[in-house]
C-alpha cells in the first residue's frame, strides 16, 4: 500500500514518506521542498498573478456571477489554501502577502483582505494562511473568540441569525485556531476558545445531534477529497490527530472510517465538491483515492498507536 502511495505528486509523497512511513527527517523534507518546483504545486504557483492574487479574487474569481455549477475554487484564497496544505515553504511566495495587503479585497463589503471578514470558514482559512506567510492576523483569532456561539461552536450563518453551531463551520474554525496556537502560541482565550469547539463536535461523537442522537446527516461518512470546506468524521479525525486529542468519544468516528475501507485497503472517493477548478488532484467519485487512503491510514495509525 504505501508503495502505491508514494507514487505520487511531491505534495502527498513526502507526507507519507513522514508520516506512514518513518522515512527519515531529510528524506521528507528533501521531497517537501520540490513541492515548489514542480507538480501540483508549480502548476498552482505559475497561476498567480503579478497583483499577488489568484483568478483576479479574494474568495470568488474575478467576475463570477454565481450562475455556473459549484463553488469557484480557483480564487486567491483556495488557491493559498492548497499551497499550504501541500507544505510548499512560505518564502517561495516571498511578497504575496504584501501585494495582498495592498491590493485584495474581499467580495463582502470591501474590506482588508488580511483583516478577514464575517465567515467563520473564509476567516478560518484567512488565519491559517496568515500565519504561514508571517502576516500579524491577531485580529481574526480575537475575531473566533468574540463570535464563538453558546453552545461551543461557530456557523456561518450567524449573520444571517443563527444561534445554533454547525459541524462545518466548527471544524474549519478549530482548523485555523490550531494552526494560529502551533505558529504563535495563541492567547488564553483562543486557546480556551479551540477547547470549547473540540468539546462541541466530542459531545455529538464527531456524528451526531446532540437531542436526538441521530447521525446528522449522510455526509459526515462521505469522504472527499479534497475536503474543501467539508466535514466528515475523516476530516475532523485527522483535525484530532494533528491537535493530538485523543478521546473515547471519538470511538464512533473511528470505527465508521475503518468500515469504509476496501478489500484491497483502499478508500473511494466519495465525490469532488463541484467547481471550477485549475487542474484535478484526486481521481473521479468511486475510484480508489491516494489522498483519501493515506488520511486514513494515518488517523487509524495514529489512533491505534
């Protein structure tokens, strides 16, 4: 398995080179710095733009009128998103945030494109990146904390008038606090905030409604890849994993990501999020997903360790 594994681009190679297979720390960090260079990583980079931006947008490419299929996720920030997900070194993209600073705005009323702006999902990725690229983002950590809702998590609606947390916006937000705390240490309050979250999605068992204990819905054991904006129990499993949070709450998910592995110890892709996109980096719904497989492998590895 781990054969079938490593053949593949730099931006997954090298994790599981680290992170399945033990390779030592010069060998995945060899593989990580070709991420740049080459593969999914230098197609995506040569798409910026002289302005810094990606598709001529802040979340949404320039001109999108909302009228075609799916979210666009070529825009600036899926595309910083993907970068840095993929381990590409934040001095490859050396002035970007400067030129972002200066010349992106958001979609959303105009405003600062590194001060965030009312999404707790869009403000999530926004921190996450900003730590990465060395930008002072304090201002949207506060932001988790001031619009953390009463029963522990967050939604994206909450503008509109929700009061009540959902799993997908929950999870993105724990996301970006985490990387926040592992870059600068975080606050008392963002990190009482990120613990508070964890304990909204352990309370449901990363699966189900809190009343009635109903599994909340037929995505949370979709697994896809990419995750986007997505939960499921694989998604919010490696979350765990990478706070390094273990609890007998979490049983649940465990045991519904091992039922969905295959035969040959593969697992399927469950469906891309559909939209425009620059290029494909998993394989079509129902085929068996590099991606998808080495998540799980290293949740359960993590897991059962």
């Amino acid at each position: 398995m781990t054969g079938w594994l490593l053949e593949s681009d730099p931006a997954l190679r090298w994790q599981v080179q680290r992170d399945l297979v033990g390779a030592p720390e010069e060998v995945w960090r060899a593989t990580r710095a070709l991420v740049g260079g080459e593969g999914f990583g230098a197609r995506l980079l040569a798409a910026q733009g002289s302005d810094g931006m990606w598709a001529g947008g802040a979340f949404f490419p320039a001109g999108f009128d909302g009228k075609e299929e799916g979210q666009p996720w070529t825009a600036t920030t899926w595309s910083l998103t993907s970068l840095r997900e993929w381990g590409v070194d934040a001095a490859v993209l050396e002035g970007t945030a400067e030129l972002l600073a200066a010349g992106c705005r958001w979609e959303y009323q105009g405003l600062p494109y590194w001060g965030g702006e009312v999404d707790c999902c869009i403000n999530s990725w926004t921190l996450a990146n900003g730590v990465w690229l060395g930008v002072d983002v304090r201002g949207i950590a506060d932001w988790f904390v001031e619009h953390q809702l009463e029963d522990g998590g967050w939604n994206c609606e909450w503008v509109e008038g929700s009061t009540r947390s959902s799993f997908h916006s929950t999870l993105n937000s724990l996301k970006g606090l985490l990387a926040h705390e592992v870059a600068t240490g975080g606050t008392v309050e963002t990190r009482a905030a990120r613990v508070r979250g964890e304990e909204y999605l352990l309370a449901r068992r990363l699966c189900r409604r809190l009343s009635t204990q109903e599994v909340v819905g037929e995505w949370v054991g979709r697994f896809r890849s990419p995750f986007r904006w997505g939960y499921s129990v694989l998604n919010a499993m490696d979350y765990f994993r990478e706070a390094g949070r273990k609890d007998p709450r979490m049983a649940e998910a465990v045991e519904m990501i091992r039922t969905a592995r295959q035969a040959d110890g593969t697992w399927l892709q469950g469906g891309r999020h559909p939209g425009r996109v620059w290029f494909e980096v998993d394989v079509d719904e129902g085929e068996p997903s590099k991606w998808l497989t080495f998540y799980a492998l290293r949740v359960l590895k993590w897991w059962e360790s």
